[in-house]
C-alpha cells in the first residue's frame, strides 16, 4: 500500500492531535495535584497561625490572672500591716 503526501499528512496530524490531547490531560492532572497540595500547604499555614493565636491567647489570659492574683495578694498584705 503506498501513502501519498497527502495521507501521510493526515496520519502525522491525527497522531500529534492524540498526543496533545494525552499532553494536555497529564497537565490538568498535575494541575489539580498542584492545587490540592496548595490547598494542603495553605490549611497548614492557617492551622499553625491559629495555633499560634491560641497560645498567645492563652499566655495573656495567664498573665491577666497572674497580676490580678499579685494585685489581690499585695491589698491583703497591705491590710494586714
């Protein structure tokens, strides 16, 4: 069987529109891999500066309760002498 120009051009197109198509999927896929890692990455970054917030929440309510319990302990003195 012998292919003219024409139908080789016609067979050489057909297969680089298949590999394209088979390029362009392996890209989206690695686009939504790279997506959900993004979103992985993102939810860690806000979960350790929620964690962060917390903590020095938690260090200021201590040291609210620290001075009240000091501010408390010195009326008492100062009422004893």
């Amino acid at each position: 069987m012998v292919f003219t120009d024409l139908q080789l051009a016609a067979e050489l197109g057909k297969t680089l529109l298949e590999r394209n198509k088979e390029l362009e999927n392996s890209l989206k896929q690695h686009q939504n891999i790279i997506e959900d890692q993004t979103q992985e990455i993102e939810v860690g970054v806000i979960d350790t500066q929620l964690l962060y917030l917390i903590i020095t929440m938690k260090i200021i309510w201590e040291w609210k309760l620290l001075h009240k319990a000091i501010s408390l302990y010195a009326m008492h003195i100062e009422h004893i002498f």
